[in-house]
C-alpha cells in the first residue's frame, strides 16, 4: 500500500526542531528531534555515552556532528566547539548547532540564514532549537513539557517535549521523521546499549515514534 502524505515532503527547505538534555541525577544524555524533512535521525542528532550530545540541523553538515563529538572528547567546551567547527564554514550562517556534555555545559548556535521562525532556548540541563516552525512557541512549549516532566526518565522527559513541541504547531510544513537517542551512564542493556529509535517517513511521527518507544520499553523490560 503506498501511503499518501498530507503535502508535498519534496519542498526543499530544511526544517527541524530538536532538544539535547542531560540528566543531572543519573548523567543519561539524550536528543529528541523531528522534521518536515525524511530520515532526520540519519542526520541531525549525534551522541554518545559519558561525552555528550549535538543536534546539527537547518543546512545540515554530518561533519559537524563527527567532529563535534570529537571535541567534546578532547574536553572542549561547548561554546568553544561550535566556534570551531564553524570557524571555516563558508555556509555557517545557514547552520543551527546546541550542544550539552557530560558536565551539563551548553551552547548553541542558529545562523542569520536559516528559515523563520527560527531560534533557540537555553535553560536547565537542556537547549532546544528549531528553525521553519510556526513560531517560537514551539520551544517554549518543548522547555515547559520538560521541565513539568522533572524526576521522570530522560527518554520520557524527551520524548514529552517533542510531543509538546509538536502540538504547538512544530515545522511549519508539517513533520514526515523523528527520532530520539538516549545514552545512560551505563549501558541500558547488552545487546542495546542505547535508546536509538527512529520513524523515517510518516505522516505523524510523534506520535508513531511514541508508539515504537513504549513498544520498546516492553521489550526491553524497562517497564518492570
């Protein structure tokens, strides 16, 4: 059966809004993110366990994301490794990059040609940014979801906030892809180390990716 999309996905702009948090108690790290762009989380959100987590988005560059992780290993500040992953970007002012690590240090970064509404918020153990939304309700809305949702786990927390981002009105165009990552201090389990889940092309994402996420939970025991 070929779903038919509520609109034209192939407009080229390229829209996100997306949270990176850390937990202070249990130093879980995590990124939520969604779009009107498909398979958002192949490209925006990069994490990794006891280092920290960068969402790279508006014109998109992975590099910064591999790189960006690789600072932050090094011990650079978040403030200082934006400054230097884009320090000899030609396209910088088309970029959107928050930044939180292990220590709870934050940043962020949305260049002057990326889409109105356009923006970012930085508050406790959190920055949220979009750029293409509605308006910048949307993060207001994801900053109070998560900071209502305090003494929760870090993916419910996460996932709240892209769900309140959502219903206020998220990318303007609508969003096709979400995804949500999630590192504990230790690893969540053997075989999966990470929450690492992901809807690619749908016509509700959120809310699809809610659904795999408490799937998920089930099967993984997270729930006992």
């Amino acid at each position: 059966m070929v779903m038919k999309l509520k609109s034209k996905f192939f407009f080229r702009r390229l829209s996100t809004f997306s949270m990176v948090a850390r937990c202070p108690k249990t130093l879980a790290l995590g990124i939520c993110v969604a779009s009107g762009s498909l398979a958002v989380g192949s490209a925006v959100p990069y994490l990794e366990p006891n280092v920290g987590a960068l969402a790279v988005q508006g014109y998109t560059n992975p590099t910064h994301g591999i790189n960006g992780l690789k600072l932050l290993r090094e011990g650079i500040p978040p403030k200082d490794l934006i400054d230097i992953l884009l320090r000899d970007d030609s396209l910088r002012e088309t970029r959107q990059i928050i930044v939180i690590d292990i220590f709870g240090r934050k940043a962020a970064f949305t260049g002057r040609e990326t889409f109105e509404w356009k923006g970012h918020l930085i508050g406790e153990d959190y920055v949220a940014a979009g750029n293409l939304l509605v308006s910048g309700e949307v993060l207001e809305a994801m900053a109070r979801a998560f900071e209502e949702s305090e003494g929760e786990g870090l993916a419910e927390r996460l996932i709240k906030a892209l769900e309140a981002g959502e219903k206020a009105g998220g990318d303007v165009r609508g969003s096709f892809s979400a995804a949500l990552k999630v590192a504990e201090k230790k690893p969540i389990s053997e075989s999966r180390p990470m929450i690492d889940l992901r809807v690619d092309l749908h016509n509700e994402p959120v809310k699809e990716l809610r659904r795999v996420f408490e799937a998920y939970k089930d099967w993984l025991g997270l729930n006992r």
